[in-house]
C-alpha cells in the first residue's frame, strides 16, 4: 500500500512539472563550436602553424623505425657492444619522439583552449539571444540525451549565428 501511495505521489509530481514546465531545446555546444567557419579558419592556422613541427616528428619517427629494424636484422650477427650502441642510439631516438610528440600535443591543447576561450563569450551572447527570442525555459547538453526530436535541437540554429 505504501509503495501504491508513493507511486502515485510520484506520478502527481511529474504531471505537475510537465503543466509546469517550458520550453526545452538541446544544444551539442561541442558541434556548434567546430562547425563554426572561425573553427575551420583555426584549424587551418594551426595545421600551417605546426606543420614544420610535425614534418619533423615523422621524420624522427622514420628514425626510430630504421633504428629499430637495423637492430632486429643485426641482432645474432653483430657483437654485444655494436647492438648495445644500437639499442642506445633507438632508444635515444624513440625517446625524443615521445618526448617531441607530446610537447606537439600539448601545444596544440593549449591553442584549441584558447580559441574555444575565444570564443566562448560569442556562444554565449548567441545562447542568450535565442533564449530570450524563442523563450527557452531549458538547454539540455545533447550528449546527456538517448534521444530528441529534431525540431527539439538548436545546434544549427547556434552554428548559423556563430557564422554571422
């Protein structure tokens, strides 16, 4: 009887908050800020920006592997001090791929930081605008949702005014 009357209770509220309830909308922020022209424009400066820096990297990539084969082809014919210097010199050139790759990776996360920060004061003029004009009661994060009806999704809409 008791889990009868909670039920219930449960099911009162929820019709209630539906009577309630607004507009609802979900937005993919995400989406709407790499679909962005500024976004294609960024990806474009950035890729000229680290191209030498990732030539580079490929070639000591190529290194390591050449390295790395060379001592796997020498390794029951050549003496134990010419594979140890082998085994050196490819550990000593992974070591500085890795090590190039991730200062890479970490320069490009600082830039894609800065430019969503950039950006960020736009999205939100933009999200307020169309709160105010189509009112919006509330935004859902998309990725927090299994399914919405399209006419539901203001992400276009946000990408169109991004491109303004």
């Amino acid at each position: 009887m008791k889990q009868l009357t909670t039920l219930l209770a449960a099911a009162a509220l929820m019709l209630s908050a539906q009577a309630n309830a607004g507009k609802t909308v979900v937005l993919d922020v995400q989406r709407a800020l790499l679909s962005s022209n500024a976004a294609s424009d960024f990806r474009k400066q950035l890729q000229a920006e680290f191209a030498d820096d990732e030539k580079q990297l490929v070639d000591l990539e190529k290194q390591a592997r050449a390295l790395q084969e060379k001592l796997q082809k020498n390794a029951g014919l050549s003496s134990d001090e010419e594979l140890k210097q082998l085994r050196l010199q490819f550990q000593k050139a992974f070591g500085e791929y890795q090590r190039r790759g991730q200062e890479l990776q970490q320069q490009r996360a600082q830039r894609e930081q800065a430019f969503i920060g950039e950006m960020k004061p736009r999205l939100d003029e933009i999200i307020q605008g169309l709160i105010k004009t189509q009112d919006i009661d509330l935004i859902v994060n998309k990725q927090a949702t299994i399914f919405v009806a399209p006419t539901l999704d203001i992400t276009q809409s946000v990408v169109e005014q991004l491109n303004k």
